[in-house]
C-alpha cells in the first residue's frame, strides 16, 4: 500500500494535472473550487452540471437524437424530475434502476437521482428478462426507468416497481420523463444529506453481473484519467461506448467537469460514428475495443469519405487492444490511440499513449499519477522481474469496497486483484497476457490464449479469433481456436496452425480450428468464452 510520502506527492501530481487539464481553471481558481465543493454536494455527475449553470455556462452539455440540450437546461429539468420522483415517494432511500441507451433520459436520470441522494443501478441493455429481474431483486430496486425498446424486458419487474419511460416512442399508460417533469419548479433542489452514488455492473461473462457500488469519492480520482489522456476544458467528445459501462461512464463524468459538449446515439454503428464525428469536429471518440475494431474495418474507402482531422484522442478501454488493431488505428486516425487497462471494481490501472503503443502495440501502458500496480507470483510474492508474468493487483482511489452482495475481489497488502495476468518488459510498460482463470493447461504447460489470439489476429486474412481449451484424453486440455476469417480469404486452418508453430512453441499450437462468423460478445463487446466451450462442433 502506498506510504505517507506517496500520497502527499501523489495529491500534488493529482492537484498539477487537474489545473493542466483545466478542471480547476487557472486564473479563475474560485470558480474551480466551486465546482469541486458541487461535486462533493450532489456527485460527479450532477455537481459539475449545478455548478456550471451557476457559474453561467453557455455552452451544450449533449447532442443527441433529439437535438442539443444546455447545462442551464439539464439542470433546470433535473430539478424538476428530482421534485416529480419526490412526489411520488422516491426518496434517498429508494433504489432507482436504469436500463437506457444513450441519451439525454439516461443523462437526467442520474442527474436528478444524484440530486436526490438515490442510489442508481445502471442496467445492461443486453439483459434478457431473468437477468434483469435477479438484478433488480438483488439490488432492491423500487423504481426503474427504461426506453421503450426495453418495455417487454422491464414489464418481468414487480407490479410494485415504479416505471418512467426515458426514450419513449410509443403510446403507454407508463409515464415518460418528459410527462414527469411537465409542470415541475425548475429551481435549484436542497443537497441530499447523504450522497447515493452508482452501481455499475460486471461484465457477467458467467453468470448473474455482479454489482459494484460507486459511493464519495476524491475530487483527485480524475486526475487519474487525465494524467495521461489529453482532455481538455471545453472541448466535444463522440460517446460510442455505453454510458452504463466503466468505460463511458468514466469519460463522460469527465467531460461533465470539463464543460465539454457531447455527442450520443442511441445505437452503435460504426460509419454513422465517424459521421457524427466529422460533422460535430469532435476532439473525442470514447469506445470499447469492439466498436473500434467495426470502425477499422471499414476500410479506407470509407473512412476517407469524412473529415476526422479534428481528432486528438481515441479513448479505448474494456477489453485488450491486439498489436493489429493498435497498428490499423494509427494508420487510420494518426497518433490519437490512448488505452486505458483498468476494471469495474479497480477502475484505473494503467493508460497507454499513442507514443507507448508505437514502440510497444498491444501495451496497457503505464500506471498515471495516484495508481499503483504490482504483480504477485502464486505465493503473494512480488515478482519485480521484467517479461515474467505475475498476477496484476492496483491500488487506486476509485477502486471499489466490494460488491453489494458482501463479496469481495482478492487484496494484498491494500492492493485490490484485477482478475488478469500480466508482465512489464524491460521499460516498465505493462502487458496484460490475459484472465487468470482463462489458462490453459495442455499437457503440463500453460497457456495464455490471448498470445495466440492476438498472432492470428495479426494475419491480414483473420479479422479476430478466440482460442479456448477443451477436454482432451491424452493432454488433459488442447486448444481450439475459433476464426474470424476476412472477406474472401481462404479457410485454410493448417496454413494457421502453421503460422502459429512458427512463431510460438509448439505447444501453443491449436489441434482444432473452427471458422465462425462471429464470435460471441455481450453488449460492452466482452468475449462470452462459456457460449464457445459450450458450442456443439462438427467432428
């Protein structure tokens, strides 16, 4: 755990970057700090938007599909959706679920749930009924807002759940946010008395997501994303990743604090992003290694079609970044690639900078001011050697206090487990090599999928693969890969399992490999490695 002298240089490195980054304006330090005592009275959300309508920010907090709405105006109607759920009897001991896209009804609700001092569950759009109604069960929630493309799933909550409709698009009996608010004071709402905070859910790539609570935490935490990523005061961000997900929430609390205007859209496609990209001059993309994976094989006939000269930053994280697709990136946008390694419970590890990722493709990059990473061998040893691999544990001021059922990650020595495997190399830069419970072990030797993922995946004829290991009677696990191939390449399987005998050792060789036409991923673009294990394949 970090000692005295750290974290007094670590809050002086936190204090630089935030003034750098323009989240304390300098010279208007007073304005800053007021911002900052908002935050500390109604959350990271809600406490930027407070204090920038009071401080008479003109400017658009968000565009989205039904047009530009302003920080005056998100504060205004925050206030008055906070008054309609009063009404109602939601109050800040209620728990209020949320299952949007991304929009300005997903940006009121936790808004005006800050304000109210009400926990927020934010729901996976992904969720099919049974996993919504354990969640909710679990979590106890007793108010749920959703947009209408949702409205079968949320109808399997209890008849005593209270409904509003964030996005709605067809006539109900239930309630929009905008019928909410109608008619409702506009002015400012007291400070709850107790701060609500956020659940964000895991990944749930086995299972029921696990819930991990977001409560107070030091204005300082955001100098970790912005020690090492460019955002700036002022500036428009492309929000492609889901808003209910680390990655986006993240950012676009961020962007909140920074008086920034950003861009939505309810559903992802890739042409239609670099679109809105071009046409707002965004100085941000924010998405998951999936949506930039679709955006990169657009090709260059498509991408050309749209001015993105304005892009600095392309703000990836959730999942690893193969040394291909970090390759394709630059060749497509320039040096504006940033990839943050971190997890829902964590939240920041490292970032790397499109300077670490051209010497290094496939990085994590480096642990920014107020983040510490050690890895531990199997005997909670440290292992300090370059290119060995250990278990990657963090300490960060955003890292979570355990999950909401009472259950917790493993830590050692303040340090919280990550879950992954990694190494540094001989610069101190991280490698993720994968899961800790994704190896595999084939005839007494062990092997990290990620390493053979990311070799085939660097062929111009595999847009990705995934590799898995199943049950064998000689070697007690072999491996098998399932391919993505290119449009029109060959499926020549022995070509790749050639490919990888020549690159890696022979033993990291998969026997089988199966061409698909897409591997299986949740709604934040996680690979769902159970459907591929559990997957009939033709012998």
């Amino acid at each position: 755990m970090p000692g005295l002298v750290t974290k007094v240089t670590d809050t002086i490195g936190a204090a630089g970057v935030m003034i750098r980054a323009g989240l304390v304006p300098f010279p208007r330090i007073d304005k800053g700090l007021k911002s900052i005592a908002a935050v500390d009275k109604y959350g990271p959300f809600a406490g930027p938007v407070h204090a920038h309508a009071e401080n008479g920010l003109d400017a658009v907090a968000i565009i989205d599909e039904r047009g530009p709405i302003t920080y005056a105006e998100l504060e205004r109607q925050s206030n008055a959706l906070v008054r309609a759920w009063q009404a109602e009897g939601i109050t800040a001991d209620s728990v209020m679920g949320a299952m949007c896209r991304n929009h300005r009804g997903l940006v009121l609700t936790m808004l005006a749930a800050a304000k109210n001092g009400t926990k927020l569950v934010l729901m996976n759009t992904g969720f099919a009924r049974p996993q919504l109604v354990d969640v909710a069960a679990r979590e106890k929630v007793v108010a749920f807002v959703y947009d209408d493309e949702f409205a079968d799933i949320a109808d399997a909550l209890p008849t005593s759940v209270k409904k509003y409709r964030s996005w709605a698009e067809v006539p109900s009996t239930v309630h929009s946010l905008d019928d909410a608010i109608a008619g409702r004071g506009t002015s400012a709402v007291p400070a709850p008395s107790t701060n609500g905070g956020f659940v964000l859910l895991t990944s749930g790539t086995t299972g029921t997501p696990k819930g991990a609570p977001r409560g107070h935490t030091s204005p300082l935490a955001s100098a970790q994303f912005l020690d090492r990523v460019p955002l700036r005061r002022g500036q428009t961000m492309m929000m492609a990743a889901p808003a209910f997900h680390g990655t986006g929430v993240s950012q676009f609390a961020l962007a909140l604090g920074l008086g920034q205007t950003v861009v939505m859209h309810r559903k992802f496609d890739p042409e239609n992003t670099v679109k809105l990209v071009a046409q707002h001059k965004c100085d941000s993309l924010v998405v998951v290694p999936t949506m930039l994976q679709r955006i990169i094989d657009l090709g260059p006939a498509v991408l050309s079609k749209y001015d993105t000269s304005n892009l600095k930053i392309v703000f990836s994280a959730g999942a690893s970044l193969s040394p291909d697709l970090c390759k394709r990136v630059t060749a497509s946008f320039g040096y504006v690639l940033y990839n943050l390694y971190g997890s829902t419970e964590v939240a920041v590890a490292t970032v790397a900078t499109p300077e670490d990722l051209t010497i290094a493709p496939g990085t994590a990059g480096r642990a920014p001011v107020t983040c510490h990473v050690e890895l531990f061998d199997e005997n909670n040893q440290k292992v300090t050697t370059p290119h060995t691999i250990g278990r990657i544990f963090v300490a960060s001021g955003l890292s979570f206090e355990g999950y909401t059922d009472g259950r917790d990650k493993e830590r050692i020595d303040g340090l919280l487990s990550t879950g992954d495997v990694g190494h540094f190399d001989a610069n101190g830069l991280l490698f993720v090599d994968g899961r800790d419970d994704d190896m595999i072990v084939s005839g007494g030797e062990n092997v990290y999928p990620l390493e053979v993922e990311n070799l085939l995946a660097d062929r111009e004829d595999v847009l990705e693969a995934a590799v898995i290991g199943v049950e064998d009677a000689d070697f007690g696990h072999r491996l098998r890969a399932f391919v993505v191939i290119a449009p029109g390449a060959d499926k020549n399987s022995e070509d790749l399992k050639a490919h990888v005998r020549s690159n890696l050792a022979r033993y990291k060789v998969p026997r089988d490999i199966v061409f698909i036409d897409e591997l299986p991923r949740n709604a934040t673009g996680k690979l769902l490695r159970r459907v591929l294990i559990e997957m009939e394949i033709d012998k």
